[in-house]
C-alpha cells in the first residue's frame, strides 16, 4: 500500500454488537451468582468443593470473552458513546491480572477471595453497563 491510499475499515459487525450485548447478561449473572457462592460458602464455614472451583472458572471465562468481545467491536470501528464504558473494561481485567499475581494469598481463604472478587468485577461490568449510552 502507497502512502496516500486509506485504510479502509470494515463496517462494524451487527452480530457481534449484538453478541457483546447480550453476553453481558451471561457474564453479569455468573459472576453475581459464584460471586455469593463464595460469601455463602464462607458464612456456612463450609470447604470450597470442586463444583466450586468449576464454577468460578467459567464465570471468570465469561467475563473475560465479554471484555473480549468488546475489544473486537473497538476493534471494527464501534465506539461507545462513554468512554467510562471502555475505562470498566480494562478495569475488569486489571483486576484478574492482580487476582493471578496474588493467587497464593487468595488461596489462604478462597471463598472470601473469590466471592467479593467476582461479586467485584459483577459491579465493573454493571458500572460500564451503566456508560454504554
């Protein structure tokens, strides 16, 4: 390519704004609900289990494929109208970048550690929910 040609973008994809849209239901929802899981867990005194362990994995993953999933709607061209709505998401996975780093210390009390980190990150995604318009 010449140096006076544009770039041209694609057009944003329509499935993909929508996916990101309503994934953000799957991805709130899971993380809220492990997320009192684990203060449940901790209240009753009761051991973190593997359906536990399993479940915190795939409200994490979900979180993850939605910031992912807005990443690519930035990507082709669709800019929120807030920028606070980006700002939550690159909150959101500051926030499990420092949950692995302290992965050792968290592992002392589990429950505790994962529940409000999920219940954390559920109110990030609910803040950058809130800036979308």
């Amino acid at each position: 390519m010449s140096r006076g040609e544009r770039t041209v973008r694609p057009l944003p994809s329509i499935r993909m704004r929508v996916l990101h849209g309503n994934w953000f239901y799957v991805a709130i929802i899971s993380n809220g609900l492990v997320g009192l899981w684990g203060i449940a867990l901790l209240v009753l005194k009761k051991k973190v289990n593997r359906a536990f362990n399993w479940a915190t994995g795939v409200a994490v993953v979900a979180m993850l494929i939605q910031v992912g999933l807005g990443l690519l709607v930035f990507q082709q061209g669709h800019r929120p109208a807030n920028d606070f709505h980006l700002f939550y998401g690159f909150v959101i996975l500051f926030t499990f970048s420092f949950a692995y780093l302290y992965r050792d210390q968290m592992s002392k009390r589990p429950a505790l550690s994962r529940g409000f980190l999920l219940l954390f990150v559920m109110g990030l995604g609910l803040r950058a929910w809130s800036n979308v318009s």
